[in-house]
C-alpha cells in the first residue's frame, strides 16, 4: 500500500504519540493504545473524505483524539489512496472521518492531509505487527497454558516481554521480520523460512558438537536446484560437475 502523492509527512513530533517506539518490546506493542479499524467499507462517496477548507490546528488535544477514532477499512483505505493521487493539488486538501457517523463530534473536522498516511500507517502496523502476535500471545494462552507445559509458556512470555518487535531476525541465513517467529506460536509455523532456520540451527549445533567431521547441510531450494540442473542438463548430467 503507497501513500499518495504529494502526500504531507506526519509531523515528526507526534510520532511518539501515535506510533509505538521502533526499540519497545512486542509485549509492549500489545499493549500500545491503536485506533480501532471498521471491518466494512465505508458507503460515503470517496470525494466526502476530502475538502479544500483549511485544516484545524493538531495539538495535544488532537492526538488524543485520534487515538481514539476508528480509522476507516482497509478497502476503504486503497480507494482513498488512489483518489487522492488524482487530487490536481493533493497537499492543499484537508481530510475528514467522513466514515463517521453524521452526528459523530469529529466526524466534520477538517484535518491536514498527513491524516491518509497516518490511517495508512496504523492500517499497516495492525497488520503486519500487531495482529501476528496477537494471536500468538492467544494461542499460547489458550494451546499451552492448560497442558502441563508451564516452563514453556514462562519462556515464551519472557522473550514476548523482551525481545524487539521491529527489525528482522539475525544469525540465521536468511534474515526475515520479526514477525515470522509468531508463527511459531500456531498450528502453522512450518513454513519454508521456518524450515531453514530450523537447519541453521542445527548446523550450530553439529559444527559446535561434531566439529571434527565434515558435514553439509543444504537450504531447501537445493533439491528443486537439483531437479532443475537434471531437466536442463539430462545428457551429461552424471558428468558434469
């Protein structure tokens, strides 16, 4: 999802406000207070979301009231993003929760133009970040907690309490998001990136124990490698090195 040309950046002194701080933990992401997202389209026109009257002054006052409007769906949120790049001067309009209902307080305040990356920032972050480990945090309440794997869940509440929720995963092969060791905590976590870091692991471990013999171990491509290299070299395969 792009931000809209000519879209205005949200104010850099307000970042601490509205986003979790990048160097918090997961828990503590959690546990950040996020605008509630509609689950349906909005049935406004497009075109009601936008004015050209000026926009109110942000203050404190403001931000705390954004965090505690809806922001608008997520489908919602790509035809706003389309229609606003076909704005012919896109900075100079104000933007309205126009999704709001008619009588809703806020819902005709004209706010700057940095408000559509904001929805489309939190829209994100709910997504990708928060919603991953949220239903880690509940699959580990409600698969572990009952099943006599009390030391389990300790440590995986502690590492939820201390480890970063930005930034990717580190001394494996491949590096991926944070995010991917959510997973872990499902019925799903048996994915290709979880496979290879589970070969990383255990090549620590043979190089640590084992390492007078020689030993390889191959990421999960090698074998569609290999297949491929047999379908495009069938006469000298045996061969050639």
């Amino acid at each position: 999802m792009e931000l809209g040309r000519d879209s205005e950046p949200i104010p850099i002194e307000f970042n601490a406000a509205l986003f979790p701080p990048p160097e918090v933990s997961i828990k503590e992401l959690l546990n950040f207070r996020f605008p509630y997202q509609d689950r349906t389209a909005s049935t406004v026109p497009t075109s009601s979301f936008f004015t050209r009257n000026s926009p109110i002054t942000v203050s404190a006052t403001e931000i705390q009231l954004l965090q505690t409007l809806p922001i608008p769906a997520l489908s919602t949120l790509n035809t706003l993003d389309h229609y606003f790049v076909t704005l012919e001067s896109p900075a100079s309009a104000s933007v309205v929760y126009a999704h709001l209902p008619i009588d809703h307080p806020s819902s005709s305040l004209n706010f700057p133009s940095w408000i559509l990356p904001y929805w489309l920032c939190i829209s994100r972050l709910r997504c990708h970040a928060v919603l991953p480990w949220k239903r880690a945090e509940q699959w580990l309440a409600n698969s572990l907690s009952g099943t006599g794997c009390r030391d389990l869940v300790a440590d995986a509440r502690q590492i939820l309490r201390n480890l970063s929720w930005t930034g990717n995963t580190w001394s494996f092969t491949d590096p991926s998001p944070l995010t991917s060791l959510a997973h872990y905590l499902s019925q799903d976590w048996f994915g290709t990136t979880h496979i290879s870091q589970q070969l990383d692991l255990l090549r620590h471990r043979l190089t640590r124990e084992s390492s007078i013999h020689e030993f390889d171990i191959f990421p999960t491509y090698f074998v569609n490698s290999i297949l491929e290299a047999y379908h495009h070299h069938q006469p000298n395969y045996s061969d050639n090195q």
